[in-house]
C-alpha cells in the first residue's frame, strides 16, 4: 500500500460524518458555534490608530498567514473572510495591505 494510512482513515471516517444528514447536522452545528471570533489584539486602539496602522494591519497578515502554514503545512489556507473574522477589519482594507504585500515581493 503506498500513501498515508492516517490520512485516509481520517478522510474516510469525515466523509462517513458528512454523508450521515443526522451526524452532519450535528457538524454543521458544533461549526456554528465554534466560528472565528475576532482577536482581541486586532480590536485594541494601538493597532488601529495611528500612522503605523496601515503597516500593523500588513504585520497582522503575515503573521497569521505564518501561524496557519506552522499549525498546517499541508493546508494553510486562510480565505479573505477568515482574514476579515480574525482580524475585524473590512475585506476593503484587506484587500489593499494583500495588494500591497503581493506587489512589494
């Protein structure tokens, strides 16, 4: 057998969950309740005001970016509303520090 044993018993044993309407409205509920709540760094006055902000709220992103490739290298993906739920900002504000961190490689 080649590939990885543990990762697929783990996908086996989600796609069971999710095909399951019971199991998977019981899913779909615990997500619910554990949804990305805003970190509190991201809502203090010292990140959000001042000259500095626009550059804090790029450091945010990268640093978040870096936090999810270390906990998962092999998915470390954040979408554009993840990024607005951590970090409470507008996907407009987003969406100008990604240009601008894209652009300055």
């Amino acid at each position: 057998m080649t590939g990885d044993r543990e990762r697929y018993e783990m996908l086996t044993e989600a796609y069971r969950v999710l095909s399951d309407p019971k199991q998977r409205e019981l899913y779909d509920r615990q997500f619910e309740i554990q949804q990305t709540q805003a970190l509190t760094i991201f809502l203090s006055k010292e990140f959000t005001d001042g000259i500095e902000a626009e550059s804090k709220i790029r450091i945010g992103l990268l640093c978040l970016l870096y936090a999810k490739r270390r906990a998962n290298p092999d998915f470390a993906a954040l979408s554009l509303l993840d990024l607005e739920n951590l970090m409470a900002f507008p996907r407009e504000h987003l969406w100008f520090a990604i240009w601008y961190l894209k652009a300055k490689r």
